[in-house]
C-alpha cells in the first residue's frame, strides 16, 4: 500500500542503471533507493545506486518513455514434456526466437563430431556395421583404405569436451562454457532486441544461480508439467520403432557377413 502511495521513478520498482546498461529489468531493493526529481527509484546494487546519483539524467527519461526489453521466457519441464512443440508455437506467434539448448549445443560440436551424441543417439554407431577388410572386394577395400587414410583425427577443445560430456553423460556445464554461451541471447542481437524462448534451460540449480548472479533475467519461468503415463504414450512407440529398426538392421548384418565368409571359403 505504502508502494502505491509513492511516486515511482520511470522504471517503476526496476533498476534503471541495469535497464540502461544490460537492457534487463532487475528487481531493486528498497534499501537501495534514492529520490531524484520528486520521484523514488529503486536499484539492485549500492554500487548502481551511486552510479545513478553521480549522473542521473544518463537513466531517466526525457522526450519519449524509456524502452522496455522484448519478452524473454524460460520453458522448462522433463524429457517429453512437450517443451520443443509449445515453444514453437510460442516464438510463431509472438515473433521471438525459440533457442532449444540441447540443440544448440549439438551445432556447436558437430562439425568437429560428425554426427549428433548422447544417450540415445550412441545405440546406433555407423562402425558397429562395418563390413571387415578381409571380408570386402579388394577394389572396395582399397577404396575404403583411401578414404580412412584421408581422414584426419579431430581433437576436440577442453569447451567442447565439456559440452560433449553434458549431451552424453549430462554432466554440468561450468561457468566459463557457459559464459561463452547463455549471455548473448540477453546482450547481442538479434536476440537483444528480439527477444526469444529459451528452451530446456536452465536445468539445474546451479545453472538458474548462474544466470542470477549474472544479471541475466527472464520475463517469466514456465513449468510443463505432465504426468508420467502421458510421458510413456508420448515417448515409447517412437523409441520401440527404433529399437526393431536396430535389431532388424544388426540380422541384416549378420546375414551379410555369413553370406561373405561363405563366398571366402569357397
């Protein structure tokens, strides 16, 4: 009530120095405040309240209002929630990006891993269906042996290692992978003034900590939650689809190699 009564800076109960500085809006604090023109105005720090003090004209609005930052949402929920479809529909509808970070992070490996990885993805390896050298043509073998020399091994860096570790194992992301990551979506374009859905993150404790102790808001967190049934309805006969493609491809293969072995001994 009292809130009410006061009058309230262009910023409302936002900072305006991490408005202005990190186009966020940061909650203030009432023991960070200070009166300026007959207005009150609310900071997230001692430090951005002196800032503020030193040069105050720098932060409040002249001519025109100031500008508030796009929409930035957070959509979480479990594996098969339905997170990747809403925020889809989402970024059509309010014209934003939708960044899935699993995703993300895959484009950022992949030219160095060739294919995507993780759990799921690293039941069906190419190499496990490799015709052996002594089994192939002599002219397809050589082939082959030209091609392999041709290739070059790839290192991964100490980042990408990191990032391949938490798409195969989910281990957690440090703060200097992430640094290198999650903070353009909030400070460069296109997605400054755009705005965007981020999509799967965060995941942890730690990585929504990360995100607050680096200024770096959402507008709103959103939560799916769905029950574990429609989770299995959801999720399984996509997953038994690809389990009998598995098998019905590794008969094929044994098939093939019984057939080889049996044209070698003739």
């Amino acid at each position: 009530t009292k809130q009410k009564k006061r009058h309230m800076g262009d910023t409302k109960h936002f900072c305006p120095v991490s408005l202005k500085e990190n186009f966020v809006l940061y909650p203030g604090l009432q023991e960070h405040a200070a009166k300026y023109k007959e207005k009150i105005y609310y900071f997230s720090t001692s430090e951005y309240k002196d800032k503020f003090l030193k040069n105050p004209e720098e932060y409040v609005a002249h001519s025109e209002p100031l500008q508030a930052p796009p929409l930035r949402v957070c959509l979480l929920g479990i594996h098969g929630a339905g997170k990747s479809t809403c925020a889809r529909q989402i970024a059509d509808k309010l014209g934003i990006f939708h960044i899935q970070f699993e995703e993300y992070l895959q484009e950022l490996i992949l030219p160095k891993t060739k294919r995507k990885v993780g759990p799921s993805l690293d039941e069906d390896n190419e190499d496990d269906y490799k015709i052996p050298k002594e089994l192939e043509d002599s002219s397809q073998a050589t082939t082959d042996t030209e091609k392999e020399g041709n290739k070059e091994e790839v290192k991964l860096t100490g980042e990408e290692e990191a990032i391949k570790a938490n798409l195969v194992g989910n281990t957690e992301l440090p703060p200097e992978v992430l640094g290198k990551i999650v903070p353009d979506w909030w400070k460069k374009e296109p997605f400054r003034s755009t705005g965007f859905i981020l999509d799967g993150f965060p995941r942890t404790v730690d990585e929504a900590t990360y995100l607050s102790e680096q200024g770096l808001y959402p507008d709103v967190a959103v939560y799916i939650q769905v029950e574990e049934d429609d989770i299995l309805v959801r999720l399984l006969p996509p997953r038994l689809k690809a389990w009998k493609d598995r098998r019905r491809r590794k008969k094929e293969y044994k098939k093939k190699l019984k057939e080889l072995k049996a044209k070698k001994r003739v």
